[in-house]
C-alpha cells in the first residue's frame, strides 16, 4: 500500500505551484503569449505543461508550507520576476509600436486609427503594422523559443528561494524602460529624415510659388513618400529587430540572474 505524507504532498506541491506561478506571470504579459486573441484557457494549458516539463529539474526549493504566510510570500516573489520577465520582452514590441506611431504621424495618418484589442485603446494603422511586423520577426527567428528557454534557466540562475529579492533587478528593469523612446526614434529615423526634408521642399516649394495650394498637394505627397519609404525600409527592419529581441533576451537574463542581497554567499550563484 502506497502511503503519502503530509511533508511529500507540500513538497510536490510547492515543485508545481511556485515554478507555474513564475510561467504564467511571463506568459501573461509577454508577447506573443499575452495576445489577447489567444484565449485564457491556452495560455493557462500552456503555463501548466511548460511547469510539468521544468519541475522535474528544479534546483532544490525551500522546506516551507506552500500554503503557509512565507509560502505565499514566494508565491509574490515569483509573480514579480515573472512579471519583470515579460515586461522586458513587452517594451521591445512598444519601442516598434512606438516607431509606427511617429512614422504615422509624421506622414499625416494620425487621424487613422482604430481600436486594438491587445492595448484596449485606440492605435494608429502604421503602429499596428508594424507591431504585426515585429510579431512575425519575433515568429521567424524563435524568439518565442529562446524565451522560454531563458525562462527555463533562470529557475537554475535565479533559483526559488525565500529569501526577498534585491532592488537591483527593478534598477536595471527602469533603465531599460527609459530606453523604450530611444529605440523607438532608431527605428523610425530613416523614414522621419526623408519626409523631413520633403517637408523642408514643400516649403522652398511654398514660398517660390505662393499662389499653390500647400495643404491640397503637400499631404498626397507626404502621403505617397511615406509608404513608399515603409516599403523600401521592410527588408531592412529585420537587422534592427533582430538586435532589439535579442537585447531583450539579454535583459532578461539579466533579471533571472540577480542574486538576492539577503541569501548566503554562494548560494544563488548562476550556474556556469
């Protein structure tokens, strides 16, 4: 007869709860996970079969009760790495949803908008297509992939412990958000250059010839010049990408590999 303590049933518990709480809150919030045309039940299936695979190889966790005050207190803690996680991979899609957004509305288009299910707000045509070109590129190169195997390793860089996590993580987390306008303007400095100087033209243009209507010819031609631009510039967006997923990735490997300040030295070491 095969008997089950109470000790055993906390611990295999605890080896489940604490690992899917961390997946879900990345899940949760990192594209192309957090879509919200993908539904809650696949997200959550999700988050369970990618904790079945990561518990058996788990570094050893705390002896505590995973329903006791200090478990739930680890059960906090993950959820903020994990929503650290994937705020990171979510600032990387906002810098490009960002790039649209100036790109429109120095072409003219800031007026064509429509409502986007993913932000719950209004989102201008080129910012979404762009963000659907991030997507596909996010797709192409595994990003999706190596995310979850970041995710995977920092259980082993960043492993499961009682102990509170340091401030550092948060530091370095609000640093890469203040870098989101700063890629945002890379991305979208070729286009906003050109149609600068077409600006600048039309004005020379203006003043030459007064009697021309500037605002009748001046908004088709910053029109045509714009997409004709966004299409010459698309074979050269997946290099920029590709360089913002992968400093994205790194970002994040950057917060699973934060010790904490308050653990034994040595203890949360990352592995080599």
């Amino acid at each position: 007869m095969i008997s089950v303590t109470s000790a055993q049933l906390y611990t295999w518990l605890a080896s489940f709860m604490w690992p899917l709480t961390r997946i879900l809150a990345v899940i949760s919030i990192a594209p192309p996970f957090s879509n919200a045309m993908v539904p809650t039940r696949v997200k959550l299936m999700l988050g369970i079969f990618i904790a079945l695979l990561i518990s058996p190889n788990v570094p050893a966790l705390p002896a505590l009760d995973p329903m006791s005050l200090s478990g739930l207190l680890i059960v906090v803690q993950e959820m903020i790495i994990g929503l650290a996680m994937g705020t990171v991979i979510n600032m990387t899609f906002t810098a490009v949803e960002m790039a649209g957004m100036v790109v429109s509305a120095t072409m003219g288009l800031s007026f064509a908008a429509f409502f986007d299910p993913t932000s719950q707000g209004q989102t201008a045509v080129i910012s979404q297509f762009y963000s659907l070109l991030a997507t596909l590129i996010f797709l192409s190169v595994n990003g999706h992939l190596v995310l979850l195997a970041t995710l995977s390793e920092s259980f082993v860089t960043l492993p499961i412990s009682a102990h509170p996590i340091g401030t550092e993580g948060v530091h370095q987390l609000v640093l890469w958000g203040s870098s989101i306008f700063r890629m945002g303007l890379q991305l979208a400095m070729p286009i906003l250059g050109v149609l600068l100087l077409t600006n600048v033209a039309l004005g020379v243009l203006s003043r030459a010839a007064p009697q021309l209507n500037l605002f009748g010819i001046g908004f088709p031609i910053t029109l045509s010049v714009g997409f004709i631009l966004i299409a010459v510039s698309l074979p050269y967006m997946i290099t920029p990408l590709d360089r913002l997923f992968n400093n994205g990735i790194d970002m994040v490997k950057m917060i699973g590999a934060i010790p904490s300040p308050y653990a034994p030295s040595g203890v949360l070491k990352p592995s080599p």
